[in-house]
C-alpha cells in the first residue's frame, strides 16, 4: 500500500518506506518509517504527517538528533527529499 526507497551515500544505506494511514487509529494521514542496518539489529525511526513531506522532515529531524548517540550515518535529508519530489513521491 506504500512506497520503499533506498539512498546510498559514502558507503552507507538507509531505506524509506513511505505509506498512508490504515487504521482510523493512526495518529496521522502519512507514516514515513527509515531503517538503517549499521549493525546486527537495524535502526528505526517512524514518524506521521499530515503529508508525506511533513512526515520525512520529522524522521530527518530525528535520526539528526539521534545519529550521534546510536553511531548512525549522516545524511542530507534536504537532498533525499529533493530526491523524493522529483520521482513524485512526495
């Protein structure tokens, strides 16, 4: 029902699914979800959005804010969205 997308960048991958609102529970209209296997165990980071652009911004924001902490690759979040636009995916 949703989109998955990888981005690779100086050796390293991280994987977008990007998917609507499937339950009326569902906090939000979008689910953007990345996962980066950096290790044994992937690393998760899910967010919800009115749009699809609102929800990526928030996993950007985050795995930001989590990187350092849990080892994770840097990424330019600005350049995947501009990424996503342009397929129209966004």
């Amino acid at each position: 029902n949703g989109f998955v997308y990888d981005f690779r960048f100086e050796g390293s991958r991280v994987t977008l699914s990007i998917a609507p609102r499937e339950n009326p529970d569902d906090p939000d209209d979008w689910k953007v979800e990345a996962r980066a296997r950096h290790s044994a165990d992937p690393f998760v980071v899910a967010k919800w959005g009115a749009t699809r652009i609102d929800a990526l911004r928030e996993v950007g924001r985050s795995w930001l804010a989590e990187a350092e902490a849990h080892g994770l690759p840097t990424f330019d979040w600005d350049a995947i969205e501009k990424a996503l636009v342009e397929v129209r995916a966004l």
